[in-house]
C-alpha cells in the first residue's frame, strides 16, 4: 500500500517538476534529474520511505525555479542570431522590449510559452477574448493613428515634467495632464533624445506612433493562440512596418518616442513592475545600449517582402 501511494506521489511531483523545467528558460531544473530518477528507483525496489527525501527536494527544486525564474532580469536574447533579414523579424524588434522585458527571445513572433501570458495581458489590458476582438482591437488602434493627430511630447527637463500637445502649426494647446518624471527618468530621456546638458526642454515629434508597438503586440498574441494564420500575421505586421518606415527614420528616432509614449502609458505600472522595477524601462534601456540589440543591428530601412496569399498570390509593393 505504502508502495503504491509513494509511486503515486512520485509520480505526480515528478510530471510537475518535467513541466516547470520544460517551461523554464534556464537550464538550471534539469540539473533535478538526478533526483528524479532516484525516485523512481527507490520506490520500484520497494523502498517508499527512502524515496520521501528525495520527493520534498525535487518540489523545493521545482517550487524554486517557478520564483527564481519569473523574476529573471531583463536580457537581450535571439533565438537565431543568424536568421536572414525579414519583415517578421524586422517588426519583432520593434516591439523587442516586452519581449526583453521577460528575459525572452525578441526575434520569435508566435512564442506558445507565453500563451498563458497572452490570454491574461489580452483580456485586462485590451478586453481581447478571441479572434474577433482580436481583429477589432487591431483596427482599432490602426485606426486611432492613421486618423488621430500627430502630437508632440514635450519634456521639461528641469521639473521633470512632461505633457503632450498639438504642434505648434495646429495651436500648440495641450492634450492631456502633465506626468511627473524621476530623475532617473528624466536623464534617461535626455540621454536618448542626445539633448545637451543645457537644454531645458525636449520636444519629440510624433510620439504617439509609438502605440504601433502594441498592435505588434497584439499579432504575436494572435499568432502564438492560433487565432491568426501566417499570411495574416504577415500582412499585419507589414503594414505596421510600413507606417513605422513612414514616420521615423531610424532605430534610434523610435527609441526616443518609445521611451516618452511608454512614460504615459496608462498600464505602465500594471505591465511594467515586478518586484519594485519596471521591467520594460530597463529593456528600453538595454535595447539602446547594448551592441547585440536589433536597434544597433538591423537596418531601419530594409525592404519589406510581400505578403503571399494563401492562393499563393503577392499582394503589396516592394518599398
């Protein structure tokens, strides 16, 4: 009896510590194998009690890895380092910091780890249930910046103080609260935006594109739950390059209205912390320092491809 319960036991601390070490992105669980397999032979020889000890360390192994590991510090990492230029790839690296965020490889668009992630980030930030309000979300922000106007943030670098407004040509009137920046904030946007330290005032234009972050976003969500197919997610993640080509020109210039649009994000605090630290904002950080980042790697102006039908036809030009 005492045989049979501890092979029970066994068995089921053994499958959950094979699916935390799956999930895991380090390579650290699997060095629980050892201990596994002495379980398995201590209760086949007919020796239960022996195998408790071994039982209680594989849960605190596999109880540990799921802290430990979902608080892994931000880290720029590719799955393929040598994968060929694409559209995909080209608009995954634009939304590279959530994905850095979580310490994940930002060249993967459709990642099925993450679809627990997903489906939770979808239903409270965007009330994104399945494929149709997937699609009406997607329009939704396309349509919010092909007919909304073209703000500026301005950032007052002495009080820390930053609040968006209407070109100057438009009327320059202001747009929404003023947001209290930290100094560590502060200087990071003075840094990114190569503004001289007697500057006073930043002013970046077109910020609020930004936001196509989120539709990217949203793509890699659709096509990690299936409810997108490849062409699909193809053609929308070319048209999101497309308009992103249009209106920066360069890694850099979309670093600097990443930066600011993301300090007025309302679910920044929501997306963003974890364990007292935005996650995002230091990805930001490392996505503009660091060499192996795709905004010091990939060309901003590379050609997109065409999208091929599902009958196997190209639709869309050539930039």
């Amino acid at each position: 009896m005492l045989t049979a319960v501890s092979g029970v036991i066994g068995a089921l601390v053994i499958g959950a510590w094979v699916v935390v070490a799956w999930g895991s992105r380090r390579r650290l669980p699997w060095l629980l194998t050892p201990v596994a397999l002495l379980i398995v032979v201590l209760v086949a020889v007919g020796r239960p009690g022996w195998a408790l000890l071994p039982v209680v360390a594989l849960v605190a192994g596999s109880f540990a890895e799921l802290v430990v590991g979902s608080r892994e510090s931000p880290a720029v990492r590719t799955k393929d380092p040598d994968a060929p230029l694409s559209t995909e790839r080209w608009a995954a690296a634009v939304a590279a910091p959530f994905r850095v965020a979580l310490a994940e490889p930002w060249d993967v668009v459709a990642r099925p780890s993450l679809r627990r992630r997903y489906r939770r980030v979808l239903e409270r930030q965007w009330a994104v249930t399945d494929r149709e309000s997937l699609l009406a979300a997607v329009d939704g922000l396309q349509e919010e910046l092909h007919s909304g106007p073209s703000l500026d943030l301005v950032v007052d670098l002495r009080a820390g103080i930053a609040k968006s407004r209407l070109p100057q040509d438009q009327g320059g009137h202001s747009t929404g609260a003023n947001v209290r920046l930290t100094p560590e904030q502060t200087d990071r946007l003075r840094a990114v935006a190569d503004s001289p330290e007697a500057d006073e005032t930043v002013i970046i234009g077109a910020f609020q594109w930004w936001k196509s972050v989120h539709v990217i976003r949203l793509v890699c969500a659709g096509a990690s739950l299936d409810w997108l197919s490849p062409v699909e997610t193809q053609t929308l993640l070319r048209r999101v390059a497309s308009d992103l080509q249009r209106r920066y020109s360069s890694w850099h210039q979309l670093s600097v209205a990443f930066h600011a649009g993301y300090l007025l994000w309302p679910e920044r605090g929501v997306e963003g912390e974890h364990g007292g630290a935005d996650r995002v904002w230091t990805a930001l950080g490392l996505l503009t320092d660091d060499p192996r980042s795709p905004w010091n790697l990939l060309p901003w102006d590379m050609p997109l491809e065409r999208v091929i039908s599902e009958g196997g036809v190209a639709s869309g030009q050539e930039q």
